[in-house]
C-alpha cells in the first residue's frame, strides 16, 4: 500500500431484484424465494407493463410485466456477483419446458448510481469477475437519477427514476441515524 493513500470501501449499496415474468403471481412467489435469501424486502415498484420491447417474447411469451424489488438491509457493492449467480441458479428453477419463464435482473442503488448486473460483455459494461458485469444504468446528477443513452427504457422512466429517488432519501435519513452501513 502507497503511504499516503487511502483504500476505503464503498458505503453499501441498496440491493434490488428486477423480476420479469407473464404474470403478478409468479413474480411474487419469485419474490417470496428471493426474501429467504436477501432478506426482507423494503419496497416494491407497481406491476410495470414489458411493451417496450419484444426481447423476451420468444421464449417467456407476451404481455410480460416486472416488478422491482428493493431490499431492507444495506449490502456491500461487491456482493453483486454472487447476486447475479444466485438469480441465475434461481431463473433455472423456474425454467420449464423450453425456457425461462422468469428474468431476474439484480443489481444495487448507491448515492451516485443504479449497477444492474449482466452477463453480456458490451463496451459500457466492466468486468466485475466471475462472468458478470456491470452495467451503469442510471446516475444522480442534479437532484436527480438520469438515464443514459444505453438505459433501458423502463428503467429510464420517470416513475422508476423517482422510485430510485425516494430509495435515496431513505438511504440518506438512515445515514444520517446511524443505520446504514
């Protein structure tokens, strides 16, 4: 270590899990699998409509909606992978027949930025290690979250940016207590 310098962790981020699925009701008996291990959960988006794209369609079929899940307790950033890797094993559970019938996507809010964490390698995304990688979705400038020109478009919406926000301001109260670390 240069003397001098100062390696300080990160403060934790807010764990969340993207659960796309046909239906409100396997989505959240998903959730109920993803509390057991996470712990928890603090909030919940609404039922957010997929229509934006067709991606899924082929193999989890039509009308596809999400939930976002935002966990209670404040986890470190580099937990990530073994989100990631957990999800994963968790998406093949509920596979059946030809192919998933729910996409889960995990990530964490921080202060500064929204990380989702993926498995395809595209120029704007680090490698974390063990094949994942992040992917930089949404960052607070301004007062507030703000897409980028790779954001998807549900995360990019207004309604999920101020979810986003309000996670924040809890992030910031807890803080303040004490709590968050």
């Amino acid at each position: 270590m240069r003397p001098g310098l100062d390696y300080r962790e990160p403060e934790p981020g807010a764990l969340l899990v993207s659960v796309l699925a046909r239906n409100e009701e396997l989505a959240l008996a998903v959730s109920e699998r993803l509390e057991f291990e996470f712990g928890s959960l603090d909030l919940c988006s609404f039922w957010l409509s997929f229509a934006h794209s067709r991606y899924y369609e082929a193999e989890m079929g039509t009308s596809l909606g999400r939930y976002i899940f935002f966990f209670a307790e404040p986890r470190p950033q580099e937990l990530l992978v073994e989100a990631k890797h957990f999800t994963d094993q968790l998406e093949t559970e509920f596979t059946c027949g030809k192919g998933r019938r729910v996409n889960l996507d995990p990530g964490y809010l921080a202060l500064d930025h929204l990380i989702l964490a993926s498995t395809k390698a595209v120029p704007h995304r680090p490698y974390l290690g063990k094949g994942i990688y992040a992917d930089l979705t949404l960052v607070y400038e301004c007062g507030q979250y703000i897409p980028l020109r790779w954001s998807y478009p549900d995360y990019a919406s207004d309604y999920v940016r101020a979810l986003c926000g309000d996670v924040r301001n809890k992030i910031l109260r807890l803080r303040k207590q004490g709590v968050w670390r």
